[in-house]
C-alpha cells in the first residue's frame, strides 16, 4: 500500500504572508504624510534651533508660560526709534521633492500694540526670502495661519515690521509646524499580482 506524501505548494499562504505584509505596509505609508522638521517649533525649549536677527535696542524673549499654550516666542520694538524689522529664523526640512506635492506650514500668532499707532506694526513672514504672509493690526487673542510652499528644504523667518516714531509693538509666534504632503503613486497591478499568486 502506498502512502501518499504531501508536499507544500511554494506559493501557498504561509510562503506569502511575509510579502504581503510588507506590501501592505508600503502602500499603508506611500499615502502619509511626510515627516517635516521644524525644530522646537512650540518653543518649549527657549530658542533651541532658532536664531534672533534685528536691532541692538529690540528685545526678543522665549517665556515658559503664556503660549499657546506654554512656550512661545516674542519680538518688541521699542517706543522711540527709527522703525525697521526684526525677525526669529529657522531652516528646517519639510518632507522631500520627491516623495510629495506640497508643504503645508503653519503657524499661531499674537500681534499687540504696547504704545502704537494703529495698522504701525505688522507681522511677515519670508519664505526662503520672498514675502509670503503679512498680518496687520491688532489680533489680541491667539490665531493661526497656513499656506503653501513646494516640498524640501526651506529657510521661515517670522518677523515684526514696525513704521518710525513711536510704535512700541509686540509679536508673539507658536507653534510652527510644516508637513509634506501627497502620496507616491502605487503601481495599481500590485494588488491584482498579488492575489493571483494564490490562486
């Protein structure tokens, strides 16, 4: 009497498994966000990461508490002077050109006047150098703005423009964020080949 052996088919479940889940997983993070890098953007640790440029007779300060919330950043000008711009910068890569469309950043912020004439001060924001968000007048509560820049590497510079005479403003900057977004495309046979390996 003959005893029949079973053999294990090479493209049986078990054989497979690994593979798909592997393919899961890549389709899974194809259409993620990408990881954007805007260090210390809550400013929970002071001005790690970021660098202060403006005039000698302007404050800039990174307080513990009153964010939004906790830490937070701040540029004044002072009440007599000539005016001019000061500004906290930062490179920070957001995703990469090739992995995504586009770069969302984002960012909360406060303008107050402390002794000014109305619409004297005004937030910008630049964007690898070109201009790309101004805010004017006073926004006494917390707010937010967004927009749009391409994946990759960029220089944001939040800055406080203040007119000459005597405007005394402070603006205060939370919680900037950027992330890439878009999805690499899928090879759409994938799942059809994949399937028919256990047919």
């Amino acid at each position: 009497m003959k005893t029949k052996t079973r053999t294990r088919s090479p493209r049986s479940l078990e054989t497979w498994l690994p593979l798909l889940a592997l393919t899961t997983l890549a389709v899974v993070l194809a259409s993620v966000p990408a990881r954007a890098d805007v260090l210390n953007g809550d400013f929970e640790n002071g001005d790690v990461d970021w660098n202060y440029n403006g005039p000698a007779d302007w404050s800039n300060g990174y307080p513990p508490a009153g964010g939004n919330p906790d830490g937070y950043a701040f540029i004044s000008s002072p009440f007599q002077g000539p005016g001019g711009i000061a500004c906290i910068i930062q490179t920070f890569t957001c995703g990469d050109p090739d992995d995504g469309t586009e770069c969302t950043i984002g960012f909360d912020y406060r303008l107050t006047p402390v002794d000014a004439t109305p619409n004297s001060g005004r937030i910008k924001v630049f964007i690898d150098g070109v201009e790309s968000v101004v805010v004017e007048g006073e926004t006494p509560d917390w707010e937010s703005v967004t927009y749009v820049v391409p994946c990759g590497v960029h220089v944001i510079e939040l800055c406080l423009e203040v007119d000459p005479e005597n405007n005394s403003w402070r603006a205060c900057f939370d919680n900037v964020r950027a992330v890439c977004t878009g999805s690499v495309p899928t090879d759409a046979s994938t799942w059809t080949n994949l399937k028919g390996l256990f047919r």
